[in-house]
C-alpha cells in the first residue's frame, strides 16, 4: 500500500507501507519529494515504490561517505579476499591519493566522472609521490584504477549504491615495457662471474633461473620442499613482508603448487647448503626463529630472506661486476625465453613457471613463441631445398 500527502508549497510526502509489526502496526517507509503537481507526485511515489521493493532504495541514514565506508571496507571485505602486498598496496593508495579528494563524498555521489577525472589527473607530471620527476607508470596508474573500483564494487554488492561508477570508467592500459632478458651467451658469463661468490647466493641466482620462481617464492622454499632423489622441488608458498608485521608467509600469487625438476648441478649445491643449514641449526638450537619451518635461504637463526633484498644485491652485484643489469624478476622471463628458444612446449612452461593458465604464458611469451616458430619454420625451409 502506498500513498501520496500533499505538504504545500510543492512538497510532497511519499509513503510506502511494507508490512505490520506483531502489534499490528504498520510499517512505514517515508520520503518527501518536490513535484509540479498530484499527477506528477503519484509517478514519484510509484518510482519510490518500485525502488523498496527492489531493495534500490536507501534511507538517508544509511548514506555514508567514502571516509566512513573505508574501515567497513577494510575489516569486513579487503583483510579476507586481498592478499597482503595487494592489501598494503591499495590501503596506501586510498590514504595517499582517493579518500583526501573523494573521502567527504557521499558513496552515492560519486559518479563514473570522478574516476575518468581521477585516472586523467593521474596521468599527468606531478603526481608522483617519492619527489621524482616524471610521470607514473602506466602501472601505477592502473593499480590506483583497481583499488578505487574494489572500494566502489564492495559498496554495490552490500547494496549501498545502485551501480558502481568505476566500471563505466576505461581503465587505463597497464602493460608494462617489454622485459629485458639473458642471451645464453649473457648467461655464460654470468655463470662465470657467480663463480667465486658465496654459495648461498649462487644457488639463489641459479635457482631463479633454472625454474623461473618469483622473489617471493624462492625466499618461502623450506628444506622439505626439495626431494633430492626425484631431483624436484616443490613451490607452494612464498614470503611477504608486511608494513609493521614484518616478514610473513603466503601463498604463490595464483595460488597453485608445483613441483619443478631441477638440474643435477644445482641439487650438489643444494646438498652442501643444507649440511651446512643444519649445522647451524643444531648451533643456535633454542634461538630458533621459526621453530615450525626451516628456510633454505634464511639466516643462521632460521629467519627467511626479505624477497626485497634478493633484489637488492643482484642490483649491487652487476653493477659491481660491471654487468648488464636487468630485474631479478627478469630472471624469471629469462628462463621461460630459453625453454621457448628450446622447443620445450608452452603448457610444461606455463607450469614450470605457475601461471594460472596457458593463456597468461601465451600472452606474455607470444612474441617470442612467434620468434621461435619461424625458426622453425626455417628448418623445413633448409629440408626442402635438399630435395631440389
């Protein structure tokens, strides 16, 4: 039941009854509206009436702002479905760059404009923030995008507003420049180079190398994780560090496991580094850091490596050798530009390195795979002109 009361002055009240509490008594839903005539009021009213039963309508005092949506959105959605580095990624983004320009916004006041106006002001010189000069990654930009639509999408799903603005926004492009990668001539003279070096970090190196795993995921590996008869090693989880929580442990970024054969040479490593791993130990004994796991590359207290500080000295390491520097995560693309140059096939590449299917290696790799066929191609080219 619904009905219309005339208040003077082209105001209206709007009411819709939605039931009857256990004293019989109605239930009430109000709205005040302002309207040129009856007629008029009437379609508001049936417009009001459509939005309660379809659960688009929101009392006033339902309405927040993006400020006091934030911690709702923090403790009841992003700590249960983010990872950490993404959650720590997106908090900083909202403190730093969306709530101190939309945070006194209504959510329902925010339209598709101020996320097209956001991303386009991102774009511009001036909006980094560690004072260098330059613009933001394409990257950055994309990441600032998707911390600002999982905001707005979580408010549309609990229904506190009728759309998410985010979506009709063009998310800016995010491919990041081509990665540079070894040449196998490169990667002799790397083997050399890494020769007289410790062997903690010559395994480190080879290991990225020979199986492609992220910085994470080399500094998570654990002593059970290597089966040295089968001459494996199995990826599971990896290692994060969190903003005043320190180093944590996760699981790989898409989530799957993986077993990956190694080669013999790196297992000999391996077997002389866990001799020595227990050896100190059995030192420390009660010192222990992590009395429940035990790294292969953690300190002499059992604490795993920082994954940034894998980076770190690969940085000073070429430099110092006077060597070409790419990523260490380049090692990654490294590996699987070699195995491709190889002939190995793209689905034992795409679980080698955990990709979460054969299509996001097909997409990342397909200029090389391209290369590689028309190498092979080539073959065929030499077998015909034989039989001429």
């Amino acid at each position: 039941m619904a009905n219309v009361e005339n208040r003077g002055n082209g105001s209206y009240r709007l009411t819709v009854i939605l039931g009857y509490d256990e004293k019989g008594t109605p239930i009430r839903e109000r709205k005040t509206v302002k309207a040129k005539n009856m007629k008029e009021a009437k379609k508001l009213l049936t417009l009001f009436e459509a939005e309660i039963l379809t659960g688009e309508y929101f009392k006033a005092e339902d309405k927040m702002t993006l400020n006091n949506f934030f911690p709702q959105w923090l403790e009841k959605h992003a700590k249960d479905t983010l990872s950490p580095d993404t959650l720590q990624n997106y908090i900083s983004i909202l403190q730093k760059r969306i709530l101190p320009k939309y945070g006194h916004f209504k959510l329902e006041d925010i339209k598709t404009i101020h996320v097209v106006n956001f991303i386009n002001d991102l774009k511009k010189n001036g909006q980094r923030l560690d004072g260098k000069d330059g613009k933001l990654s394409a990257s950055s930009v994309l990441n600032c995008y998707k911390a600002f639509n999982n905001v707005l999408s979580c408010a549309y799903r609990w229904k506190l507003i009728k759309e998410n603005p985010a979506i009709g926004a063009k998310p800016p492009n995010g491919k990041a420049k081509k990665s540079e990668v070894y040449s196998k001539e490169e990667l002799s003279q790397l083997m050399q180079l890494l020769d007289d070096k410790p062997l903690f970090w010559k395994t480190l190196i080879l290991l990225a190398i020979s199986t492609g795993a992220r910085e994470g995921e080399i500094a998570g590996l654990e002593w059970k994780h290597v089966d040295f008869e089968k001459g494996t090693i199995r990826i599971e989880q990896a290692i994060t560090e969190i903003k005043g929580k320190g180093v944590q442990i996760k699981g790989t970024k898409t989530g799957k496991e993986r077993t990956v054969s190694v080669p013999e040479k790196l297992l000999e490593m391996l077997k002389k580094m866990e001799l020595t791993s227990r050896q100190d130990k059995w030192k420390v004994r009660d010192l222990w850091e992590w009395p429940d796991h035990f790294f292969i590359f953690g300190n002499e207290f059992g604490k795993p490596i920082r994954p940034d500080s894998i980076g770190q000295w690969w940085r000073r390491f070429t430099k110092k050798n006077d060597f070409k520097h790419i990523r260490f995560h380049d090692l990654r693309h490294t590996s699987a530009t070699l195995l491709i140059n190889e002939g190995v096939h793209a689905k034992v590449i795409s679980e080698r390195l955990g990709h979460a299917d054969i299509s996001t290696t097909m997409n990342i790799y397909g200029h090389v795979l391209e290369e590689a066929d028309k190498t092979a191609a080539s073959h065929f080219e030499l077998f015909f002109k034989k039989m001429n």
